[in-house]
C-alpha cells in the first residue's frame, strides 16, 4: 500500500515563494492546469511541521505534489519525497528558463537563488 491517498482528487503545490509566485510563466502554468487539469492543485498552509504527525498527514491525503523549486538546492523536495508522496517536477531546461527570468527584488538583478552574500 502506498503512503499517500492515491484516489485522491487533490495535487498539492507546496512551495510558492514570492519569487516564483511573481512570475508570469507560474501565472500561465497556474492557470492552465486550473482550467485543464482533471484534479485540484491545493497550496500547503503557510506554516507546517514535518515534526507533527497531524501535518504529515494532511500532506499525504493529496495525491501527488507538484515541486517547482525556487532554486536547485531546496530541501523540500527530500523532505517530500522521503514521506513517499509521488513529485511532479519540471524539467531542467523549463527550470532554467524560469530561474534565468527571475528578477532578485533587493537589487533588479538576475535571481539566483542567494539573497544574502
């Protein structure tokens, strides 16, 4: 048996860093999949703990997750996938397409993912 609810109707979208959240190629994905997907995408409450068991599962009651990452070393993913519930992630050469157009909001430069040096 699997840990998470495979007959579930609901992906969940775990990590939407502001960053992310303002670019217009997340708007386009976001919309698209609301219009066309066959499943509802849930965001993760704002404040979790991998820690209590009562968050866990509200995490495994989604089918899937889609990850976009808001940068190539995020731990949510291990975190995620260690629980067992099935990433949707995109692939490297949207990933980069994406990274490459963000924007850092302290100094209008290229967003690579380190706001503090």
């Amino acid at each position: 048996a699997s840990p998470w609810n495979a007959s579930s109707t609901t992906i969940l979208w775990p990590n939407q860093p502001m960053i992310i959240l303002h670019s217009p190629n997340i708007w386009t994905l976001s919309g698209f999949l609301k219009e066309h997907a066959s499943v509802e995408f849930v965001d993760a409450p704002s404040s979790w703990s991998f820690g209590a068991s009562a968050d866990v599962s509200r995490v495994l009651q989604n089918r899937a997750c889609l990850f976009i990452p808001d940068h190539p070393f995020k731990n949510l993913f291990n975190d995620l996938y260690a629980l067992g519930l099935p990433p949707f992630v995109p692939s490297r050469t949207w990933l980069s397409r994406l990274w490459s157009n963000l924007m850092n909001p302290w100094d209008d430069q290229t967003y690579d993912g380190w706001f503090h040096r």
